[in-house]
C-alpha cells in the first residue's frame, strides 16, 4: 500500500463545514423568493377509506387562499422509484390507506391562511376494514389494500442457493427461531421541505428540494406532471440529513410544482415533525423465521430463510428492500446452500422505505442473534463461530459476488480483543457482559449504466478547478470527499477545487445518494475526469519540456518529471504557456462510472456481483444492565472497519460513530408505535432517540484493504456501520444477564419482565 | 391584536410587528430574514433553534417574541460578525463536529451558553448540559471534542 498521496487519505475539514458553523448555509426552508406562497397538505384521518367527495368550496373562498388541489385533479399517474413497484400518487385518488395519507393541497399568502384553508376542506370518507399487521393482511379473507394484489403481498423474492435439501439432510444439527424488528424513524434534524418556481416563458419547472435523489426525482416529477424531463430543473440546497428517508418524490414536491405553475409564485411546503413520522418514510418492520443447518464442529453448511416485511401502505423501494436483504445474508459467512423467501406486505399503516441499511439490519439481527444462541447451543465461543464461518477474499461465492478485498476475520478478532474477550465474555458480574456481531455492506449496486455517475472537471486560466458533480451531499461530505479526490489527481490544493453538484439543470447525471455508493461511484466518476483533464494539461507540458507525457507527475502545484523530480513547471505556468499555446481552455475532462459487471445483475432474476466492492465490519459491544430498574447503559462499543482505504479518515469516523448511536437507538430505544393505524409517539417527546447522555465510549479500530475497484482504494463506510450495532448489544445483554431477547428494541419493561418471573442466569 | 415591539438581536435594535402566539423563531426566521437558527420540531424538543437569551441558552421555537423584550437576544449570525470565525466554529469544523449542518447553530449556542457559565467545563457538564440538543449525524463524540477543544481543553480523550 505504498501509494504517495497528499490530500486523500487526509483529516481534511468538510468544504462547507464554515458556512454551516457560521449558520449562512442554506436548506431549503431558508430559502425565501419575493411574493412566495405557502403550502399546507390535508391528511387522512382514518386508516383505509373510499372518498366519496371532497368538498372545497370554503377552503377557496378563504381570503389569501390561491390554490387548492385534490386527487381528482392531477394526472392519472404514480410515482416511485422502481418503475414496476410504482403504487402511489401524489395526492390520493379514490382511496386513503393510511392515516396520513395525502388527500388534498392549498396554498396561500401565508401559513396561517394554509392551514386555516386545509381544515375548512370537507371530506367525505366511506370507512374500510383496515389490517395492521403483515402476517394477519396475508390471510385469506384480510381487507384488499391495493385491488388486484393479493394476499396484500406486493413483491415476493424466492431465491436458492446450492443444494439445501441435501446441506440441511447432511447436518449434525439444524435449528430454527423467529426474529422481529421494529419500525424506526430516520428522523433527519432538518425536516422535509420544497420549493418550487414556474417559468411561463420557457414553460419550465425549477424545485429546491430536501432530496437524496435530485435525478429520481427529476423523473418522477416529470413524469406525474407529465412534462418532459427537461422541463423540470432540480436543485438540492443544502440537506440536514436524510438516512433514506429522502429518497423519494413526496406530495410536498410535486404540490410545490403544480401550485407554482397554476400561480406563477414560488412556492414552499415544509413539513412538521409530526408529518416526518406519519407521512414520509420509516425502516420496514420484518418478522424473520432462520432455519441453520451445521457441522458438529459449527461449520454453516445451509440456512433458510422466510421473512414478511411490513411495507406499510405503498412500495417505495420495496423491491430493492428485499432484494438487499436475500442477497445479504451470503455475506459476511459463507453460506454455501441457502433459500430466501421474502415478502413485501402491505398494511394501513406508515409507509416503509430505505432507511441505512435497507433490509439488511432487520436481517442482521436475526443472523447474528442466531449465531450466539447457537453458540450457547453447541457449546462453542461466539467469536470462534464467527471466524470459523467468515468469508474469504477471492473465494467462489453463491450468488457469484467477486471478493476482491475482505479484512472481515481479522475485524472479528481485532474488535474482540479490543472490548477484552477473553477476560469478559461469561466472566463479568451478573448484570455485565460483552457480545459481538458482523456485517457486510454494497459500496453501491452494479446495475450496469442505469446506475452511472457522471462528472466534468475544468481548469480555469488562474488555476482553480471547478468540478461538476450529480452527487448528492446530504451532510455525510460527499462533496468534500468529491474535491479531495480531483485535487489529488491534479497536484493541486483544496482551496484551488470549486464543487457545483447535484443540480439536474448544470450537473451530469447521477442516481443519487443512497446504498452507500456515492464515494466509489461519483469518486470514480470525478478522478476519471481529472485524469483526462491532467492528460491534455501534460500532453502540452510534455511537448513543451520535450519529455515522455508518461514521465510526468503533478504535486502541490507542479508539475515535475519522475524520472527527475527537481525538474519540471509549475502548474500555472504550465496554464499560461498552453494558453499562449492558442489550446483551447478552459481544459475539460469528462468522465461517467458504473460498477464494472459481466453479466446484467438485475437483483431480482440473475445472480451477479451485486456491487463493485464490500465492506466487512465487527461490532462489539459491552453494556451495563441495572438490575433493579432494567436500564441498559451501552458502556463501549468497538468497531473494526474494513473500508478500503479512507478518502478522509475523519468523515469515515463521522460515519462510523453516527451509525453507532443510531444502531444503539434501534437497539434500546427506537419504536414507531402503531395503535389502530395511528401514530403514537409522531415527536421528538414521545420517540426518544440517543442524546448526548446516552453516548458510549466508541472505538475504532481500521482494517485498511486497498480495493482495485474503488478511488484510491475506497469502499463504502455510510451505512454498514449501522448494521451490526444492535445485535452486538442484544448479544451483550445475553452475557449480562442470560436473557435472549429475539425482538427489538430492548427496553427496560421488558428485561423487567422477565427478571421479575425469575427469568435469566 | 399585534404589537409593536423593539428586539434587540445581535446588538442591532428591531421594530418588528408581532402577535401575541408568535414565537421569538417565527420573527428570526419569517420576518428578519435570520435564517441561522433553525427549526427542527418546533416542539422544544430537538435544540436546532438554540439562542443566547442575556447569554442563556433559550430554545426560540417555544418562547414568545413579545417576551424578548428588553433583554439581549444572540443568534449564530451575532456569534462573529467579521470574517474571522469564533473559537466555537472553528472548533467545530477542524474537530468534525459538522455533518449535515442543521442542527450546528444551536449546539454552537448551547456550548457557548456553557462557556459562559464555566471558562472550563467538564466532559460530564458538557454532555448535561447539551442533552437536549439532538443531533442525527455525528453520534456526539465529535461534538464534544469540539467544545472541549474551543475551551481549550483539547488533547483529552472523550
């Protein structure tokens, strides 16, 4: 790993981490026009229900009031990301299937009036028969959510693997249990929000949109509004986080859009927390059934898997939910026979969608909790199972991933001993213990060009640099890890890099921020332009110098040759002679990326690499349990990362330590909780997630890989972070006090419980 | 129903017109084009509309403007008002302790509340004192190291 870097590889502080300090950065709800109205939705109260009539006389005649807007109004059009999972219009026609559910829309002169106009909206609803839960809307005879469903199951994916008949028959032992876990809410601090202009002139769209996804969305829009994709011009402003739940066309969006061109005002609708937590997205609640068939001495040989997953009432992602979670489980153990059968079910409830990790921490946590109840079963260490069944580099895979990279044993061993195994584990004092758990995670998906990035990078006459990028930094420092890696390629500085990104209007195409593929796929993207941009800088210096162009390198401003590296011309000399040289400028490199695969990998039908590279990462955790009140203080937790090389060590850190807490939420805190449909805790009050008194001392320990695919090395460090933290802690909670807790999350009432009845070692 | 009333944010004195319900966030950000202190729940409840009352944290979103009156208000935009940045912000963008940035400002306030209470406050202090600041990214450690760094204690492990 002896590569010479200057800027990769470096604490480099986010480009825009000033204006964010300084409070000037802008998100979309700081974005103000002249003349601009504001908008307000009208929700479902009732779970599932015909709308009969929709009343809006009052509401128009309201003063202030300039539009309002119902289902019957728009296109006959759905939306969503994946094109054949597309249920969902932006203002409900017909039929509301959850509370929530967006009915109608005004805006007005200002909020008040907004909100003033949606209650005078009167609604006549015929109430349905609503179902709650996955596995009772799967029975014959369940209310029909969506017509011509059936059993209410959107997707299903049965997948297999090698021989499981003949692997379970060949095993010593074979065992099964059933695994649930919950919803939880992404809860991004900034909340989502729009803003939409309409130009009657050039007859086209421009919205400002707290989005992961400004291309997706571009498409979406286009498509509901039914304009060309031209028409539509997305600009992501600034976004405060977003964790998967921005990955989607809401009703805000396109209200926004049609509200700007029916007035020619600008436009804004921002959403409430409470709608954040009814309205938008939430992670998949999933019940899992692992069935794991074993050697004597603990050697996986087949696993089965069923799971529902609570899709609530529409699909979002759900296709790629489930494919995500099947093919995730052949990595990191190797599981040479496997059956997956997943189901995406729908409910009158809060609507399922990515959330980091998408599909694979529910998985996650049936596995690895499997692992340790094994363990206990068999007799053998936690750990010892774990290595024993880890995944090699280079090895033949099932579902034929290439491996090229893969640190994840000695992630195991490394986090083990740093959180004190051997001492702790079975050792400590009832109410104390330690437990562990391991992931894998897609650095993207390879979809061949469906999923490219694109990128163009210019030098200007005086040097500076300015790079066009369809990324979409949504705080994690896509944008910083952008510049850095254009800035090492051309020799140059980070104050000299100028990043203009995801604005579908100027930049290249992109998918978006999500799968964690954004390092090695915009990455990729921005170095090949760079690289054609220092090619036609050193083809002139080259002839000018009259040396080999292959002889030349470039490093703090200059450009030097190898083979002599006191030799050589500064890089703005080198742009002033190439000027003079009547060459044209500014010079320009362009570049598009997508994973290279053999064959197409469609997720659904064929096996494949499913991604360029893969993470690996162990997780383990030690924790206190307070006898008397069931509190658990998650003490310590030790990640060992293998994320190929870090662009920037300080923002995998970010991510790592974010994933942490987050998995630590899932783990002890976080539940949406669903009575009759309705959202119980929508607020920050009644949801509590980790503050600042919950967090644990977290280590990191760095397993560095240098990856063939990935810039410089790279793998993705966003989301498999967060899959491995909640098993670790339910492992550890079995080694404190002996419970095996096979649901999420863990509270105090229910270690209480089972204390108080004796339960426990 | 509405009032006239004078704020002084900033240092700078403001006639703004108010209702009664409005509240100190909804002047900020609606009338006086303040945008730095953000709104996150506007329930009290996450800490992104954090602002120095008479040097006190205060969250703006559930404090009424007209109760502003004749006490000094500062918001991240009066935090520094030249190009040099404060130790605080600094702090935050050389440590780590941004991510997405949105609930930045008000943990810069609430840390500068506690730096005015204690030219050296302790970890523990640190933690108490910004429990109710939420923040969805960094997971808190940075933050910290952040604050104890701008308050000259840097070097010490969280």
């Amino acid at each position: 790993m002896e590569k010479e870097l200057n800027i990769v590889g470096k604490r480099v502080p986010m480009h825009d981490g000033v204006a964010k300090a300084r409070g000037t950065a802008q998100f979309t709800d700081d974005l103000v026009f002249p003349g601009m109205l504001y908008g307000k939705i009208l929700r479902s109260p009732l779970p599932h229900a015909r709308i009969i009539h929709i009343d809006t006389a009052k509401a128009r005649k309201l003063s202030g009031v300039k539009g309002v807007v119902t289902g019957q109004d728009i296109p006959d059009r759905q939306y969503g990301i994946v094109p054949k999972a597309r249920d969902e219009y932006a203002l409900a026609k017909g039929k509301v299937r959850y509370i929530g559910d967006d009915v109608a829309a005004v805006c007005a002169v200002d909020l008040e009036a907004a909100e003033e106009a949606v209650s005078l909206i009167k609604v006549e609803y015929e109430e349905l028969p609503a179902v709650y839960d996955p596995l009772d809307s799967i029975k014959e005879g369940a209310p029909v959510i969506h017509e011509g469903v059936d059993h209410n199951t959107s997707m299903s994916i049965r997948k297999e693997f090698g021989d499981v008949k003949k692997a379970f028959a060949e095993s010593d032992h074979i065992f099964e249990d059933t695994f649930y876990s919950q919803a939880v809410n992404h809860a991004p601090m900034e909340p989502h929000a729009a803003v939409a202009q309409y130009d009657h002139l050039g007859e086209h769209f421009t919205v400002y949109s707290s989005t992961q996804i400004p291309y997706f969305l571009r498409r979406n829009l286009a498509s509901t509004l039914m304009v060309p994709e031209s028409k539509v011009r997305i600009i992501k402003p600034k976004v405060g986080g977003g964790f998967g739940q921005k990955i989607d066309m809401f009703a805000k969006d396109f209200c926004a859009a049609w509200f700007a061109r029916e007035t020619g005002r600008a436009v804004k609708f921002v959403y409430e927390r409470d709608e954040l937590f009814i309205s938008t997205r939430q992670r998949h609640p999933m019940y899992i059934t692992v069935r794991t068939g074993m050697k004597k001495d603990g050697t996986i040989l087949a696993q089965q898997f069923k799971a529902h997953a609570d899709g609530g009432a529409y699909n979002s992602t759900a296709p790629t939910m489930i494919a995500l979670s099947c093919y995730f489980l052949m990595i990191p153990y190797r599981v040479p026979n496997l059956i997956y059968e997943g189901h995406h079910v729908y409910t009158n409830k809060p609507v399922g969608g990515a959330m980091r990790g998408h599909g694979i921490p529910q998985a996650r946590f049936a596995v690895e909790r499997q692992l340790d109840l094994i363990a206990q079963r068999i007799g053998i260490d936690p750990v010892e199972l774990r290595v024993k069944n880890s995944i090699q580099a280079g090895e033949p895979h099932p579902a034929k991933f290439i491996i090229n990279t893969c640190g994840f044993s000695d992630c195991l061993k490394q986090a083990a001993e740093a959180i004190g195994w051997k001492e702790k584990r079975g050792k400590l004092p009832k109410g104390r213990g330690v437990g562990i758990a391991g992931a894998s995670f897609p650095s993207g998906v390879s979809n061949m060009s469906h999923i490219s990035s694109g990128s163009v990078v210019q030098i200007g006459q005086d040097g500076a640099v300015n790079v066009l990028s369809g990324a979409a930094d949504i705080g994690q420092g896509a944008e910083t890890v952008i510049a850095q890696i254009v800035a090492e390629v051309l020799g140059v500085t980070m104050e000299d890099v100028r990043i203009t990104a995801a604005d579908t209007g100027t930049c290249p195409m992109d998918p978006g921020t999500f799968g964690s593929g954004v390092t090695v796929r915009a990455g990729n993207a921005a170095r090949l332009a760079a690289e054609e941009a220092r090619k036609k800088l050193f083809k002139y210096v080259a002839k000018h110098l009259d040396v080999e162009r292959d002889d030349l390198a470039v490093k703090d401003r200059f450009i030097y040759l190898k083979s002599s590296p006191g030799k050589g011309m500064s890089f703005k000399d080198a742009l002033k002679g190439y000027q003079y040289a009547d060459l044209p400028m500014p010079i320009v490199g362009r570049a598009s990326w997508f994973a290279p695969s053999t064959e197409p990998t469609t997720l659904f039908k064929d096996d494949g690499n499913f991604a360029p590279n893969y993470s690996f990462m162990a997780q383990a955790a030690e924790v206190d349990v307070d006898l008397e009140t069931g509190q658990i203080k998650l003490l310590k937790m030790v990640t060992a990362h293998d994320c190929g090389r870090a662009i920037n060590p300080m923002l995998v850190e970010g991510q790592l330590e974010g994933s942490v807490v987050g998995g630590m939420g899932q783990a002890l805190y976080e539940n949406v909780i669903v009575e009759k449909g309705q959202v119980m805790n929508p607020s920050f009050l009644d949801y509590g997630f980790p503050t600042f008194l919950e967090m644990p001392e977290i280590g990191a320990i760095e397993v560095e890989t240098d990856d063939p695919i990935g810039p410089f090395g790279a793998k993705e460090a966003g989301e498999g972070t967060q899959l491995s933290p909640a098993p670790a802690i339910v492992n550890a909670i079995y080694d404190a006090i002996g419970v095996d807790f096979k649901e999420l999350p863990v509270t105090p009432e229910k270690i209480l419980e089972v204390l108080e009845k004796g339960g426990g070692k | 129903m509405k009032k006239i009333i004078s704020l002084s944010i900033n240092g700078d004195q403001y006639e703004v017109l108010v209702s009664p319900n409005q509240t100190l966030l909804e002047v900020l950000r609606d009338q006086l084009g303040l945008m730095g202190t953000k709104r996150g729940c506007d329930l009290g409840a996450c800490g992104a509309c954090t602002v120095l009352i008479n040097g006190e944290a205060y969250l703006s979103c559930i404090m009424l403007a007209m109760d502003g009156v004749g006490k000094e208000i500062q918001t991240i935009e009066g935090l520094t008002q030249t190009r040099e940045l404060h130790p605080l912000q600094e702090a935050f963008v050389k440590e780590g302790g941004i991510q997405c940035g949105f609930c930045t400002p008000g943990m810069i306030m609430t840390a500068q509340a506690i730096l005015n209470e204690a030219e050296k406050p302790s970890e523990e202090t640190i933690k108490r004192k910004m429990a109710g600041n939420l923040c969805r990214c960094t997971g808190y450690k940075k933050i910290v190291t952040a604050v104890m760094s701008a308050a000259g204690q840097a070097g010490e492990e969280v």
